[in-house]
C-alpha cells in the first residue's frame, strides 16, 4: 500500500445535485487550511473516461473526503466498472487501496431532505446501504475519521474541525529510511515530475509513428531531438508517446524515466542521479558525492548495459541562451541570438561537462534517448550543423488542422468545422497552446458562449483578429495577449502577478501575493481557460513558460510598478539576514527574485543595493557561483559588460563593474575582465570613492598579467602600492601589499618576496573581508613555499582549514589543486587523481575552467591505467574552453609517449614563462618547462632579454598616475 503523498491536495468526493450547499462548506473548509480541494467543480473536458477522470482524482490527491447522503448517484456503464459501482464508491474504495487519509460523513436519518435527494431505484438503494456500512469500517492503519451530521450547520462544524486535523496529519513527516527516495521500481515508469498540461492530447499520428518507428530495436539513432518553438506541444507529444505508446512498441524496456528541466533546481547532475537511483535501485545519497564526469560514465555504462528510455524535457535550460534568473520570462525570439555568459555560444551547455555527458548518449545503444527543446545543443551538431552520428532530429510543426478542431471541440466549442480549421491555421497555424487559448476566448464570449461560429464573426471578439501576415511567434503572442485582454479584473491582476515570478508557488504564496483577493475564484477561472496550471501531485502552481513571458513582457507601466511592489514587499519580508549562515543557492531564491523583480520594475538602484549588500560577496567567496551571478548582472548593463547603466550611481556603477569583471576573469576571459575592472576604476574616481579606486587598480594588474605583460602589470602594482599608503585604510594596504608579495614571489625574486610578505600590516578587523584577505595570503605564500620546494602537508592543511572557516571556496579548490599537483610529484598517483578529481569537480560544478586541473587529473589517470583513449583525452584538453595548461599537456604527452608532441606543448610553455624576458618571467614555470625539455633531449630556445621599446606603456597607466596626483602624501 503507498504512502500518503505530501501534497495539500484533498479530493472531494459525493453526489453533486443533493449535496451542493454540503460541498461548497466543505471546500470552504478545506480552503481556510491552505490546502487545495480536488473535485469535479474544477472539471475540464478530457478525452479519458469518467472512471478513468474520477479515480485519477484520487490518485493526484494525498487524502480523500466522502460526503455520502441519501442518493447513490451515477452508475457507469464501462469495462472498468464490472460491480456497477457509483463513482463515489468507486473513488472510496481507491482512496482505501491507496492509503490515504479519509473523511468520511454521513448523513444521519434526522437530515431534511427534499424528494429528489432520496435513492428510489431499489437495487442502487441497496448498493447505498452496503457503501454507508463500508465507509465507517474501510480506514484499516490509515487516518480515518467517521461522522454523522444532521443538519448542514453540524455538517460544517464537523468538517472544519476534522479538515483542520488533517492538515496536521498531512504535514506531519512520515519516517523512512534514507534509503526510499519514493522512486520507482523498474521498469516501472519513473517522472520527476510528472508532466502536466493544460489540455488533453489530440492528433500527432505521424510523430508518434516517428518516435515508434526511431524507438524499435533496430533503430540507428539513440539520440532523438524534437525542436520547436514554446507551446508547439513538445512535453505532452512526449508524455503521451512514453506513457501509452512506448510499452507497445518494444517489450524489452529496463525502465522508462522522465526528467523536465523545467523545474527549479533542475541541472545535469540531478537529472544523472535520479537517473541512476532508478536504474540501478541504489538510494540518491550514495550518489550525492559522485561528481558530474563519474555520473556520466556509470550512465552511459547502463544505457549501453540494457535498453532504457530517458526524456529529457526542456533541455533547453541547460543551455547558454537560457542560464539566466528570467529564464522564465524569455521569449522564443530573445532566446539564442545573444550569449548571457561571456559571449559564449548561446547552444552550448552552461557547463562543459554537461556537453561531455550529451556528446556520451549520443553513442548510448541499445538505449533510446528522447529530448525536447527550442534550442538545439551545439554539442550534437557538426561544423555544418547536421546531426552528429546517432542523433536523429526532428522539427515539430503545428497540430493537423482537423486535430486542431478536436481539440477546440473537446473543450466544448462547437462550430462549422471548415471555418474552425480555416481560422486555427491561418491565425495561429494550429499552434497546440494558442488554439487552447482560443478555446478559453469562445467558451467566454458573452453573447454565445461556445459558439465559435458567432464569436469568429463578431468584429468586437474574433473577427478582430487579422493576424494572417505575422510569422508564428507573434501570431502565438498576439492570441495570448488578446485572451490576457479579455480575463476578469481579478484573474488578470493574479496572472500578471504570477508572471512576475520565475517560478511555482503553492497555493499560501500564491493567496498571500494576491492580498487573499478571490483568489480561489480567480485561480478556478484561469485554470478553466488553460492560462494556469496546477499540479496536483504537489500543490504547486505554475504557468507556461510561453504564458509567462508574454504576460510578463505585455504588462504597462502602471501594472508592472503596482503589482511588482506586491512581489517587492513579499520577497523583501523574506530576504535572508544572515549570509554567513547560507548553506546553499536555495536559500538565496527570495534574495534574487528581489533583485530580479527590482530589476523589472525598472528600479536598478535599489536592486543593486540588495545585490550588494551581502548577496554578491555569498554568491562569489562561497559558492564562486559564477554563472548566476553573470545571469543576475546582466540587466545593470548596456551591450558591454563595460557599460553600466547610466542611471546608476557611479559608485554603485563601479562596485557593479567590478563584480562583473571578476566574474568574467574568472570565466576565463581575461580580455572582458580588463576592460571591465578600467571602467570601474574610473567610476570609482568619478564618485570618490577612493579604496574602490584601488581596488579595481590591484584587479587590472591582475588582468594584465593574465595577458602575460609582466613588466606593465609589476609597474601598475607598484603605483597601486603608492596609492594603498596614500589612502592610509589598512585593508586596502594589506591588499596592495599582497598583490605585490605574489608577483615578485612568481618572478622568482625571493628574498624582495620575503621582504614584501614581512610588511603585510596585522590589523585590519576581523570582518569578512580581512578574513578572506587573511586566507588568500595564506594561499599565496603556500604556493610560493611549494614553489621552492619546502610547503609541508601540515602547512597546506592549515590554508585549506583556514578557506573553510572563511568559507573561501576558491581558495579551498586552489588548495586542492596545489596537493594533487604535490602528490603527483612524489608518485602518489592514488592520492593525486582523488584530491584532483575534486578540484575539477569544484570547478565544473560552477562552470569554471580549470584546465591545469583537467590535464594533471589526466595525467594521474594515466598512470592509474584509467585512459582508455589517452592521446583523445590529451587532444581534447589541448582545444578546451578556457586555455590549456601547457606545461601538464607535455607531462601527458611525455607518458603517452609522444615526444613530440611533448616537446610542442614544452616550447609552448617556456616561451610564455619567459614573458617580457628576464627580469621579467615566470621564475618557477620557466624552470619546470626548463628540465622538462632537457629531459626530453630538446634545446632551450634563446629567447630575448626585456626590452623596454616591446613594452609600450598601456594607457590606465598615466590614468592610474593622475588618480595619484589627486591623493594626499
């Protein structure tokens, strides 16, 4: 038997006429907990059987209430049905079978009724009596409650006591063991979640033929791609063909799992471990520790084990185009034409490993692997743009027009059928979400509701509708906003709200941000016209994500300013009082929808003052959330990541710039990152703010000499060591100081190192960012120890504690890297591949290169004999995103066995230790590519000395000297 699921959802089960006034103090009741009554009310027209819509009810629901009178009620004449049972029965005996918590009233022999509130047909009143006599005994172990009213008052006061007692008993945790993640067994079909549409599904005989053909044991092509715009009906094509046509077409499946990356929290690292909880039966924390590239490898070996089917449902969402806070609110045509992320392509994969995994199942047999998105990967296109091998890709067009008619005739329109197919293709070309929409602008026309024929007619509705010379997208749009135009007063004011957010609420947010202003009657309406959805299962409630952004794009000025200050002031209830506490990127949600919904509002200035009042240093010291913090940046930009907008305040402008710089550094694109930290240099100036000055003057060395001008970046370090004095703030001396330390310590000028590091002051507090100043320090100097040859494990033990407490996550990656590289030294390879692997872990997690990670990770795997390919293996770190490490790639090489290739890389990397030439270099790089070219029999190439005329002055530098000129000595 299951367990009760934990979801606020209550089925209301009765006969209807004779109970009416009993149902709807029921629902009130039910209501005025918070939770959501499931019945027949809310019914929609579907194209499944009343047994089949009643039970379906019971099953979506996590307790069943039974209101039994004095009528049986409707007996249904089906297959399903052989006791001729009521649906009433029918619902109660599966509420019983399932488990649920049950409410059970009777109506006792003192109630009034009227005459035709009494079961006369003789053999239905015998059914009645059987039913009441098995209602009062049926709860077995499961929370039951039996009571008999008399009146509608005594009814009302019992079922509010004993609604409000079972929401207690549905909120109370059920105990299980860590090892029941309420995850089916194989081959049982496993959704998370479950798909939920907003109408039934109709038509598509030649793409479920496609999929059935594409699914067959002789199919060449794991991989099959649906692509098409929002609301094209990918997600209820594929639901249907995995539900009712994939058990069919072969019999052999291991399991059928489906996974939508709709839902927040969706990534490919959850989709992996769910994937592999369900087919390998192991609990998800035994897989939680696992990092992405293991994920992948235990996949594919079950994918090519035995013939899974996996959905992967909205793909597009990993993507680069749609890694942003307003995912939700993207429209198909902002999608894809521009890169949010570092100017990355928009179809590439937020993070690199998760293009590794797509590239794996495209080679996944005997497995069949089923994607819908509006994008497609760029991982399974070759340089043409045609599918790579085992991909087969599919575009999915509109619904047949006669398709398109029966699914405005199952939501009850009624019309000429040739005009209904004339006006369905020619204004939104059978679009499967518009032509729901249409329905929902029929069913509400005043005059006839239903009638399509007079509403199609009728120059105030649907024969203002000339829309034939839009391309689809703005056909599917300008339905939308029509229907939007047309709603109630209150359904619209709750959509529009709705739209605001990027993501589900239950049903006591959902109230709250209305103000408790009809809701459920606005909640009912919407629901009826297909504009919201709700989830049953989990009490959520959502919109399309094309709904959204077409709500949220077509809303004015006065409503977007109105109802964003409803979500404003929710949200700033919420905000999070204690960052140091976060234990994770959900608990910061409230924080970014702030930011977010500010941001829609048009009020930068006070988004930017939450972003930077605490969220900011979170998002970058301890989770380097890198990409989020890009995706939240964004909209406080022009074309450029160098251009603020200019109603910003300079200094908040600069802080905003310098965040953005160094998100971008640490993406790999130091060029941006540059750029960007000399605009916040200069913002900083303009406002007076003379510590953000210097410290965007320390960070422009830093980008400089990631371009590798040593001389320029030593010459800015020093004029930014003049400038720390001259402002006089101990942090900020601490950090020019630093800065210093770390450049003279990698030119290898030890002893001016030693005397730098001896200077740096003690003070400075104890807030967060002395802290991480402290620790960065630490780091710096164990590297420079490693350099020379003397850093103790104790030691470096010590820095990574010390990241920890100050919840530096980099610091606590670096340290990880610097032990794997130590480890490998010493031949440790065991110890070296286990600390590696978790640095790459650390970095991929977030979408960070870190290819001198990757390729000694390799090379320690080497030596494991765990490359099954490594010359691939080297080759393709040698063109990954982010540079290459090339010093590790000739170590690589040199094990393969390839010395020249070897030899290419060792060259590579002397030339650019030498950088500027002596004094000017790489001290330690340039000795290790030194002896690695020795050992290799190869001459050491005479490169030039430094020279001042190669060394052209960078213009920041007379900038920098005048910001000096305008500091006190």
């Amino acid at each position: 038997m299951s367990a009760p699921r934990q979801y606020p959802g209550v089925m209301v089960s009765s006969t209807y006429a004779d109970l009416r006034e009993h149902r709807a103090a029921l629902m009130s009741a039910i209501q005025g907990q918070q939770l959501h009554a499931v019945a027949m009310e809310d019914d929609t027209a579907r194209l499944v059987t009343v047994v089949e819509s009643s039970l379906e009810k019971v099953r979506d629901a996590a307790a069943y209430v039974a209101i039994i009178g004095r009528r049986y009620g409707a007996v249904p004449e089906c297959a399903a049905n052989p006791d001729g049972l009521s649906l009433t029965h029918l619902e109660f005996r599966e509420a019983v079978r399932l488990g649920r918590p049950i409410l059970v009233f009777i109506m006792g022999a003192g109630h009034l009724v009227t005459e035709d509130g009494v079961e006369l047909d003789p053999v239905k009143r015998a059914k009645l009596e059987k039913f009441r006599e098995e209602a009062k005994f049926a709860g077995g172990d499961v929370h039951q409650v039996y009571d008999e009213f008399t009146d509608l008052a005594s009814f009302a006061t019992a079922a509010t006591k004993a609604v409000a007692e079972l929401r207690r008993v549905l909120e109370t945790p059920q105990p299980r063991s860590e090892s029941e993640d309420h995850i089916p067994a194989a081959p049982a079909l496993y959704a998370k979640p479950r798909y939920l549409g907003s109408h039934d599904f109709v038509g598509r005989e030649a793409q479920l033929a496609t999929l059935s053909d594409w699914a067959k044991p002789a199919g060449q092509h794991p991989v099959l791609l649906f692509e098409a715009i929002g609301g094209s009906g990918k997600s209820i094509l594929t639901w249907e063909w995995t539900n009712r046509h994939a058990p069919g077409v072969r019999g052999d499946w291991a399991g059928r799992f489906w996974y939508s990356f709709y839902e927040a929290g969706a990534v490919m690292s959850d989709f992996c471990r769910h994937a592999l909880a369900y087919m390998t039966g192991k609990p998800l924390k035994a897989l939680a520790a696992k990092n992405q590239p293991e994920l992948t490898e235990l996949l594919v070996q079950e994918l090519e084990s035995r013939p899974w089917l996996l959905v992967l449902d909205g793909l597009e969402r990993v993507l680069v185009a749609y890694h942003r806070l307003d995912a939700a609110q993207v429209r198909d045509e902002q999608a894809g034409g521009s890169d949010e992320i570092a100017h990355r392509d928009p179809t590439t994969a937020i993070r690199p490993e998760d293009d590794d995994l797509l590239r794996s199942l495209a080679g996944a047999a005997p497995s069949r692997i089923l994607v819908t998105s509006r994008l497609v990967p760029r991982v399974l296109l070759n340089q043409s743009s045609q599918p790579i091998p085992g991909v087969l890709h599919e575009r999915l067009p509109g619904l047949r027009p006669a398709d398109a008619e029966a699914l405005m005739r199952n939501c009850e329109v009624r019309g000429d059928a040739a005009a209904m197919q004339s006006f369905l293709q020619r204004h939104c070309d059978c679009h499967p979400l518009v032509t729901g929409i249409v329905a929902g602008l029929v069913n509400d026309y005043p005059p006839a509701r239903g009638d399509f024929d007079r509403w199609s007619t009728d120059l105030k509705h649907g024969g203002s509708l000339e829309i034939g010379g839009l391309d689809l997208v703005q056909k599917r749009n300008h339905v939308l906003s029509k229907a939007v135009h047309n709603l109630p007063r209150a359904s619209r004011r709750l959509l529009s709200t709705l739209a605001l957010l990027s993501g589900a609420v239950d049903y006591a947010r959902l109230d709250v941000l209305n103000r408790r202003r009809s809701s459920a009657a606005a909640v009912s309406d919407l629901e009826r016209r297909g504009l919201l959805q709700c989830d049953r299962q989990t009490g959520q409630y959502d919109l399309h994500p094309v709904v959204r952004a077409v709500v949220a794009d077509g809303l004015g000025a006065w409503d977007r300013r109105r109802l964003g200050n409803l979500v404003i002031d929710y949200f700033s209830a919420r905000r999070t009082t204690r960052y140091e506490a976060v234990s994770s990127l959900d608990e910061l949600q409230d924080d970014i929808t702030l930011v977010r919904t500010l941001v829609r509002r048009g009020r930068l200035t006070a988004a930017a003052d939450v972003y930077l009042g605490g969220l900011d240093r979170v998002l970058r010291h301890q989770f380097e959330a890198v990409a989020e913090m890009s995706s939240l940046l964004r909209p406080f930009f022009g074309t450029e990541w160098s251009s603020p907008s200019p109603k910003l305040p300079a200094g908040v402008a600069s802080a905003l710039v310098n965040d953005a710089a160094s998100t971008l550094s640490r993406l790999g694109d130091s060029g941006q990152a540059r750029k960007a930290w000399e605009t916040a240099f200069r913002l900083a100036i303009k406002s007076g703010d003379q510590r953000e000055a210097v410290v965007n003057l320390s960070n422009i060395a830093l980008a400089v000499h990631s371009a590798n001008r040593v001389a320029a970046s030593w010459r800015i370090r020093q004029l930014n060591l003049q400038a720390a004095d001259r402002v006089a703030d101990v942090r900020y001396v601490h950090c020019a100081r630093l800065d210093a330390f770390e450049w003279l310590a990698q030119a290898g000028r030890g002893e001016e190192a030693e005397e730098m590091r001896n200077t740096l002051p003690p003070g400075g507090g104890e807030d967060d960012f002395m802290r991480r100043q402290r620790c960065e320090a630490a780091l710096v100097h164990a590297l420079f120890q490693a350099d020379r040859g003397v850093l103790t494990d104790d030691e470096l033990a010590k820095v990574e504690a010390q990241g920890r407490r100050a919840n530096h996550r980099e610091v606590i990656r670096s340290v990880r890297l610097l032990r794997g590289s130590l480890l490998a030294q010493r031949g440790d390879w065991h110890g070296s591949a286990t600390e590696l692997s978790e640095a790459v872990r650390m970095a991929r997690e977030v979408g960070i290169p870190s290819p001198a990670a990757e390729t000694r990770l390799a090379l320690a795997q080497f030596h494991l004999g765990q490359l099954s390919d490594p010359a691939q293996v080297a080759g393709r770190l040698a063109d990954q995103h982010g540079g290459s490490d090339h010093q590790a790639l000739a170590e690589l090489w040199l094990a393969i066995g390839d010395a020249d290739k070897a030899r290419e890389h060792a060259l590579i990397a002397c030339r650019w230790a030498w950088a500027d030439g002596e004094p000017y270099v790489r001290y330690y790089e340039l000795e290790q590519a030194k002896r690695l070219l020795a050992e290799l029999g190869a001459p050491i190439p005479v490169l030039p000395p430094y020279d001042p005329a190669n060394d052209p002055e960078l213009p920041i530098e007379a900038e920098a000297r005048a910001f000096l000129k305008t500091l006190r000595r």
